[in-house]
C-alpha cells in the first residue's frame, strides 16, 4: 500500500483545490442525474451526458478558436487553470457516469463503450495533469460537438440527423483528433499512442455510421444513393490526405539515429489507418451491395445460374403440378414451362427480376422465334426497339413498362452482361479474352495444355479464396453464403479449377458458353431459347404468375395442399437459421402431404442449416454444368412433422450483466481454478442471480441447438435436460414446450442452481409440465425418477465437466426411447486442429474451471450404431474480455427405431 501512495505522488499532481474541483463536478453530475430522475423524465443518462458534453463543448469551441487565431503550437503549450479545470471536469463526469450507471443504468454501461472507455479517458487526464499538458483535452473537446448533439436529439426523443451526426463525427473525431494527435507526437509519445488507439476506437463508430446510413429506408432518404457514395468517397479522401500530410510531416522533422525506424513507424500506422478505412469500404460494399440493388430496383442476375437439367432428373415433373420457384432472370421459370407443369409461380424480392421474366413473358406471347431469340440470345438492340414500343410495351404493367423504358440500354450494352452478375463476368471473362479462350469456347474446342500466362493467372486469381468477397456481391453471393465453406475454402478452390479445366468446355454449356463468347447460339443456349420449344411456350405461357415477395408469403397465399413441387434454388444460403424455419415450414404446411417435393441448392458441401437437416433430403449427384453449387437435395414432404412448430416462440428474456456482474462471477472463477478441492455446489451458489448473465456469451449457441437443432417438428412428449443448471434452456423454447405439451424432467447435482430453475419454471408458468431431479445423472437414485424411454434428452456446456463421461453419455442413450433423440452442445478442439497451439491453450485455460476438451465425446457418439447422426456442426466464438475463441459443436442424433 505504501508503494501504491509513493507511486501516486510521484505521478499524479493533485492539489487540495484539484479534489476539491473533482468531488463538486461529482456532486453536480449527482445532482443533474437525481434531479431528472426526481422529474421522472425518461433517459435520465442522456440528461447527464448533455450536461458534461455541453459544458466540454463549449469550451471545445473556445480553444478550437484559439488555435484558428494562434495556431496548434501556441495553444497547446499554453497551460492554463482552465483547461486543468476542464480536465477535472471530465475526470469527475467519467467517474460518475460509472458509479450511478452501475446503479441506476447498467445495461448502458458495457466494457467497451464505458467501463474501457472511461478508464482509458481517466488515464490520459493524469497524465496530461502530471506533465501540465491539459490544453491538448481543451484542444480535443471540439470532438464533443456530435455528443452534444445526438444527446440533445436523445433527450427530446426526436430522430436523429444522421448526417450532420455523421459528419460532424467524422470532422472532429476522426480529421481534427489525426492532426492533434500528430501535433501531440512531439510533446509526448504516450499521448500519440493514446490518441491512435482512440482513432481507432473512432474508426469503428464511424464504419456503424456509414453501414446504418447508406441502408438507410429508402422511404426516409433524402438523398440519393448516389450522392450518398459522393459523400463518403470525399470523406475518405480527405481522412488519406489529411492522414498522409500529417504523416510527411512527422517524417519530415526526424533526424539522427531514430529517424530511420520512427520512419517506418510511422509509415505503418498511416498503412494500417490506410487499411482500417479500406475494410470500412469493403464492409459497406459486401453487406450493402446486393440489398441496395434490391431496394434501387436494379438487376442482379441477367441469365440464371443453376442448370435446370439436374431439376428434371428428381422433380419428374408432370402436367397436374403447381410449381413454386424463384423466379431470378426468368430462365429456369421458362424451362420449367417446358415441361407443362398445371401451374409455376415465380417469385421474387427484386422487381427489377420480375420485370425481366415480365419481358421474357410477353415477347413470347408476341413475337416470332427469331425475334425473340435475337433479343435474349443476341442482345440485338436493333430489334429490341424495332419491337418494343409497337409489340411488347402495350403488354406489360405500368411499373414493368417505366422499368424497361429506363433501361432499354441494358440490350445496347449487351443484355449478357447486364446486371452485377453481368459485372462480374465482363471483369473475369477479360483475361479469358486476352488469352484466346473466347475463340477456342466460340468454336467448341476442347481444353488442352495449360492454357497459357493469362489463363493460368485467372485460376491463380480463382484459388485465392481472399479475394471472393471483392467478386461475390457483383455475382449476387452474400458474405454469408460464402462463410458457408469458412472452415473449408479448398473445397470450393478445387471446383474453381475443374470448372475453368473442364466445366466450361462442355459442348452444352451454355453458361459459361454465353458470358465468355458475349452471346448464346442456338445449338448452345437456355431450353427456353430454342427454336423447337417456341411454339409450346405460347401455349402455355399463360400457366406462369408473377409474384412479388417471398416465396414463404407466395405459398400462403395458394392455400394448404396446392403446391407439389418447391425449387427453392440457393435462397436459403443466405438466411439465418429462424428465418428458413419460418419460411420452411410455412411452405410445407401449404404442400400436397403425398406429392409434394423440396428441390434445394447450396454452396455448402453439406446440409447447412438444422432446420433443412430434418427435412432428411437426399444428395442429388447428378452433374451439373455450372458448378458453383456443391450440393444439391432433393426431399419429399416429410411424415411425423409439424410445420406449425417451426413457429412457435420461446420468450424474448436475455439475461445480462453490468460489468461489475461479470467481474463478482470471474472472481468466482479464479478462486474455483486456484482451490485444491473443489466445491462446484459452493460455486455455483456464489454467483447466484449473475449466473446467467455471464454464461449467455460465454456459452453460446445454445438457441440455435434448443430451437432449430432438436426436432420439434416431431412434437416430443417427453424431454430430459440433464445438467439443466438455471433451465436457461427451456427459455428458448417456451412456445415449443407449451405446444407440445412436452412433460420435461430438468437434472443437476447442484441444488443451487435447480432453485433458480424453480423460480424460472415458476415465472414462465411451466410448473405443472416441469420436474426438477436433484443429483448426479449417473446414479441409480436419480435415474430412477426419471421416465425409461424419453424423446428428447439434451445436455448443455454439462459434459465437459463430468470426468466419467462415458457412462453419463451412455446412461443419456438409455434414456432415449427409439426413434427420439439425443442432442449435445459443449466445448471441443477444433477439427484436424487438435494440436495446434491455441487449441492446446484453450484446454488447459478450460480445465483449470473444470472444464475439459475431448474429441473424444464426438467421436462415441458418432461410433454407436444405434445412434444416426442428424444434424452436426462446429463454430467458433469469442470468450467475453478475452481474445480466445474456442470451438463448441451442436450434435443431434435419433435412436434407431426397434
């Protein structure tokens, strides 16, 4: 202790009048704070965050002034008692607005954004007062500007100007905080360091701003997409050349022995900034490119690129079929009408896709095969208008006829590279070109040697998986279809390189045929285009309906029992897990139960999602000519399931933690890893209520097991959770449990943690479905409460900790009656990565709070032969305050029926 008051003397200069100032700024926050809440006005927070950032800004202008007036030099240098009072000031606001948002505001108060934050501002503020640098704050408080006026706009409860927030953050907190902290460098390093890590913090907020703005509701724009790109482009611009000066001007002051590696320093941190606002590009352009298509009516897909043959060899379709399908450019719609299906809806998000079948549709109904074909095989935009405003136009809708008014370009550029798709394939199909593979696909020559420079240097482009989130947005693939093959890039690099080798020679391919050589022929075109299929489309051409919306909402609205065939193409790549349940099982419960089939493609190289894992579809390995999808199922309407309960809800609670939560529950955590005996009733009984706050990230993944993983569709009578701990899990499936009328027997060793479950179970209205079994599963005692034969039994983040785990996940086997299933989810090494140094680290790290890695659980489970796997899948996820980020698996397995 005595060392501790030596060092705060030595470093910290604070005067009697210096705490005098700091304890009245505290009670003046105090008093802002209780005097609203006393008022009973809302968001009694933002109160105090417009008191301390009025004050702040104010003074912010002031010196912002004076450094217009006297420069950056002279007024940084210039110590005064105000800006030590300023200082003060805010170090008392930092340590109020932790105190009573610990108190009265917690879930505000997060590690990053407060705990971190004001601590990091808490610091720098004793160093500037020790070292009599206070006018650098009083300098820096013009970055308060947008506090102030998001925290006026809070208190009002109006909306928010998102861009003059955005602006004036980007002006004061990412260009002005770049050229104070350079100024800076030169009275003290630590301040520069200091200052980068808050630019970087800055950086982050700026990367949401954009993100949330440019996605803005097109309803509430009032600008136009375009202007809003003009905007950040000139904001990013001038962040590099502002950056860049200030970087040339460091380097240039340098002398002596030093100069040479500050230089590189220096050099590195503009690349890395350089870099940080390059991935704030990236990120707008990957997660907004295709949605704002959508929202601008722009087309995405010209041609579709799934080859329709594969569809026909297990759909079988016939003439009394009612077809469900998603439309894109119309192609595979247009096949399907080949075949004399009774009925094809066409669905669609994006209009500008309908207005494409749209087109398709009436040149069909008006004109010759030649016509047509010249249009769509050829882009002839000699034609196009020689038929458009006399045969096609009088044909179309309104909407559909503005569209194409606006865009009768599209066939003077070539119609076969419209679109982003379009883009995509002009800006690869390029070095094709060049090397003289158009010629050789243009003349149906096969591939032989190695193609040459150019060639060789596209399928190096191809295998550098890197670089597929700079194309896949033009080719309309999401970021989250490509994380499809995260664990696995090589899977999909090997196709590349078969596809540019062999797919794209196929005589018939007229995928790859029509983007290299610019058009369709039409001994190598869309079944649609061909000649001898004209005449029968004319006929039929009436038998497709246009649907604007989702293809969930187009199968309600046909009614129960009318669709037989759902080709769902890729669609269900991009969603996430409750958005295929709700769309999955609102199509099944609208399907003909005898005749019905799913048809569905993916860029993954399994089934992705749980939900679809209980469809039980079959691998279709017929070989297509695209080879973009590395699977593709096929499943008829499956028996013994409900559809309704893909819908069903659990509650909405999420139990959550202040930081001073957390803190309490890992010191819990230390003194059970440091203990010789380990008491884990004790334990558990110390955390009490912040049980759950800390576990819900540190345990993750348990929704998605509890809601998509079990099958539910099956409607299970009885379920076991063993290890249940707080019955967190029956939380997830509250609606699934209550529709079931599920009997459900929750078991834990720690009676602890089942009187929380019994308040839970209590307050969710479930007491008289629930049992509670206190004791070891393992013991004959317990398992002679529980049911012989179960449906469901789940463990969850339990097994780890049960050293025998053999004979506990032998004795949960047991448990299950045939034909129910036994569902896990708990830590594990990565796959194929068991020995590799994090992995190693985070078993030991684990095992010292008696949690144990094993790959060793997966592997008896997938070795017992009454026990087929449904559903399995590894994730990794990051340990709150932690850079760790350990694997955790999902398992779900049915028991042999006798």
């Amino acid at each position: 202790m005595d060392q501790f008051v030596a060092f705060f003397a030595d470093n910290v200069r604070f005067s009697t009048a210096d705490f005098g100032l700091l304890g009245l700024n505290m009670l003046g926050c105090a008093f802002v704070y209780y005097f609203m809440r006393l008022l009973r006005v809302p968001v009694q927070s933002w109160y105090l965050t417009l008191y301390s950032s009025g004050v702040t800004s104010f003074f912010g202008v002031y010196f912002f002034y004076h450094v217009l007036q006297d420069g950056f030099t002279a007024t940084i240098t210039n110590e005064q008692d105000v800006t030590r009072y300023i200082a003060i000031f805010f170090i008392g606001y930092c340590i109020m607005d932790l105190t009573i948002g610990s108190i009265h505001y917690d879930s505000l108060i997060t590690y990053d954004d407060g705990w971190s934050h004001h601590f990091l501002y808490i610091v720098i503020l004793a160093y500037l007062l020790h070292n009599n640098m206070t006018p650098l704050f009083s300098v820096a408080l013009i970055e308060e500007l947008p506090i102030i006026l998001i925290s006026f706009f809070e208190v009002q409860k109006k909306q928010k100007p998102s861009l003059l927030f955005g602006v004036l953050y980007f002006l004061t907190r990412i260009v002005f905080h770049t050229v104070l902290i350079y100024k800076a460098a030169a009275m003290s390093k630590f301040v520069f360091v200091a200052g980068l890590a808050l630019l970087l913090w800055h950086v982050d907020v700026f990367q949401t701003w954009v993100r949330g703005y440019l996605m803005r509701s097109h309803a509430r724009q009032r600008l136009s997409f375009r202007n809003k790109l003009n905007i950040m482009l000139a904001m990013l611009l001038t962040q590099i050349g502002a950056h860049g000066y200030m970087t040339y001007e460091a380097i240039s002051g340098l002398e002596g022995k030093t100069a040479a590696p500050a230089t590189v320093l220096h050099v590195f941190v503009f690349l890395y900034f350089l870099y940080r606002f390059g991935v704030v590009v990236h990120d707008v352009y990957t997660q907004n490119f295709i949605m704002t298509s959508i929202g601008r009516k722009k087309i995405i897909y010209n041609i579709s690129w799934e080859d329709p043959a594969v569809d026909h060899t297990v759909m079988h379709m016939k003439d009394d079929d009612v077809v469900l399908t998603i439309s894109s450019a119309g192609c595979n719609v247009l096949d399907y009408l080949c075949e004399g299906p009774k009925k094809i809806i066409a669905v669609d998000m994006n209009k500008a896709q309908l207005h494409v079948l749209d087109l398709k549709l009436a040149g069909i109904r008006c004109l010759n095969w030649d016509q047509f074909f010249a249009i769509w095989g050829r882009s002839d935009f000699k034609v196009f208008t020689e038929v458009y405003q006399s045969k096609l136009r009088p044909l179309l809708d309104q909407e559909t006829a503005e569209f194409w008014d606006a865009n009768t370009h599209l066939f003077r550029d070539n119609f076969m590279f419209a679109g982003t798709s379009g883009l995509m394939a002009r800006i690869l199909c390029t070095p094709l070109t060049w090397s003289g593979v158009r010629e050789k696909v243009k003349n149906r020559e096969e591939f032989s040697g190695d193609g040459g420079i150019l060639f060789k240097l596209t399928l190096k482009l191809c295998s550098i998986s890197s670089l597929w989130s700079l194309f896949a947005p033009l080719g309309g693939v999401p970021l989250e279809q490509l994380n499809l093959l995260s664990r696995n890039p090589q899977v999909f690099v090997d196709r590349l390189v078969e596809v540019l080798t062999t797919r794209i020679w196929k005589p018939n391919n007229y995928f790859y045929y029509g983007y290299i050589v610019g058009e369709f022929a039409p001994d190598c075109c869309p079944r649609y285009l061909e000649q001898k299929n004209f005449a029968v489309m004319k006929q039929r051409v009436d038998r497709v309906k246009v649907f604007y919306g989702t293809w969930a909402e187009a199968a309600v609205l046909e009614g129960p029992g009318s669709i037989t065939i759902a080709s769902l193409l890729d669609s269900m790549d991009w969603m996430p897990p409750a958005m295929i349940a709700e769309n999955i099982g609102k199509v099944v419960a609208n399907m003909d139960a005898k005749k019905g089939r799913i048809f569905w493609r993916s860029f993954a190289d399994c089934v992705h999602s749980p939900v679809l894992a209980h469809l039980k579809g079959v691998l279709v390995p017929t070989y297509d000519r695209v080879g973009w999808y590395l699977t593709q199922f096929i499943a008829p309407v499956p028996t013994n399931y409900d559809p309704k309960m893909l819908e069903c809800q659990g509650t909405t609670t999420r139990p959550s933690n202040s930081f001073i939560d957390d803190v309490f529950v890992m010191v819990a955590m230390a003194k059970q890893s440091m203990a010789a005996t380990k008491d884990v009733r004790a334990f558990y009984k110390s955390q009490g209520s912040r049980y759950d706050g800390f576990r819900e990230a540190l345990l993750p993944g348990r929704d998605l097991l509890m809601q998509h993983a079990v099958p539910w569709v099956k409607q299970p009578k009885t379920w076991i959770s063993v290890g249940c701990g707080t019955a967190r899990d029956i939380e997830f499936v509250t609606g699934h449990v209550q529709a079931s009328g599920t009997k459900v027997y929750l078991v834990d060793l720690s009676d602890a943690l089942l009187d929380m479950a019994r308040e839970r179970i209590i307050k969710l209205g479930l007491s008289s479905q629930v049992v509670l079994v206190e004791g070891d599963i393992n013991a004959p005692s317990t398992r002679a409460k529980l049911p012989k034969g179960a449906d469901l039994v789940t463990c969850s983040y339990c097994l780890t900790m049960i050293p025998p785990w053999k004979e506990a996940l032998t004795t949960m086997l047991e448990l299950v009656k045939p034909g129910g299933n036994l569902a896990l989810i708990d830590f594990i090494t990565r796959e194929g990565e068991e020995s590799r140094w994090d992995q190693r680290l985070y078993k030991w790290w684990f095992a010292m709070d008696g949690v144990y890695f094993n790959r060793g659980h997966v592997d008896w489970l997938k070795a017992q032969k009454s026990l087929s796997t449904v559903w399995y899948s590894e994730e990794e996820s990051r340990v709150p305050y932690t850079p760790y980020t350990p694997t955790h698996y999902l398992y779900v397995g049915e028991k042999a029926s006798k």
